[in-house]
C-alpha cells in the first residue's frame, strides 16, 4: 500500500478538524466537507469509504476521543 505524505502541520489541522467532520457525517451533510479534507482522512485512515458513504474507522474514533479528553482536560 502506497501512503501520501501529510505533514505534521496539516495532521493537527486535520485532528481539529475531525470533531466538525464527524458531526456533518452524523447530520448527513457531507457534501459541506471540502474534498481535500476527505481525501487527506482517508489517507489517514481516519476515515473510510463503506457502500458508497464515509464512516469513521477505528483509529478516527480514537482521535475523537484523544480531542475530547483534551478539551475536558484543557491540555
């Protein structure tokens, strides 16, 4: 499997971003995710493709969780 570079800078962007992603996914508002965006995820593994729709994968949810320990913990 060939794996895109995506720098450190842009990972932490896409990290803060991921909450927002996820919520739009939840609300069945995609089509507001800039394409970039989603490809860079899914290069991550953050997110995947399933029948046709975006679904967060396992690692996606832990960097959810990471982000939400760190906003209740103020780090």
């Amino acid at each position: 499997m060939i794996r895109a570079f995506i720098s450190i800078q842009r990972q932490d962007s896409l990290r803060t971003e991921l909450r927002r992603v996820v919520d739009l996914l939840k609300l069945r508002r995609a089509g507001e995710i800039s394409e970039s965006v989603i490809n860079d995820l899914v290069l991550l593994s953050w997110l995947e493709w399933s029948g046709g729709s975006l679904r967060l994968t396992t690692t996606g949810a832990n960097i959810c969780r990471q982000q939400h320990v760190a906003l209740e913990t103020g780090l």
